[in-house]
C-alpha cells in the first residue's frame, strides 16, 4: 500500500490530508508541518475513534476503491421506481 500525504497551507496552519480506499482523511491542523502529519498519521492509527479513518484504512489493504464502488448500480428489489 502506497500512502501519498498531501499538507495543505491554512493562513499560519498547516493540514496534512491523504486518500485512502476512496475517502478523503485529514488529521487536525497544526502550526508545524510535522506535527499535521503526526496528527494525520495518529488518525489514521485509530487513536481518536474516527470511523471513517478505519474504514479508509481497511478499503485500502482490501485494494478497495469506495468511490468507485459506488458508480457501480444500483440493487433493488425489482419494483419500478
């Protein structure tokens, strides 16, 4: 799994954001670059409970794109719509 982090300028803040299985997750800002990525990297490690974070985490080592499962159609039970 590659991880790409992308650290964003917020005026004097700094955010550090990746896209993993098709979610976006960004860790809290941080007046260092370092420190927003430790905050991403501790997200991602589960520390804080963010759902999304495991979730995006688990698609990943699956090799799951979220995103692009949901342009797949949709499942219905058959009656019109």
């Amino acid at each position: 799994m590659k991880l790409e982090i992308r650290i964003v300028k917020l005026g004097k803040l700094f955010l550090a954001a990746t896209v993993l299985g098709g979610i976006t997750i960004r860790g809290q800002s941080a007046s260092e670059q370092g420190d927003a990525v430790r905050n991403l990297l501790w997200k991602l490690a589960g520390r804080d409970g963010d759902d999304d974070a495991r979730v995006a985490v688990e698609l990943a080592l699956e090799g799951t794109d979220l995103s692009a499962e949901m342009e797949r159609p949709l499942l219905t039970d058959g009656a019109a719509s």
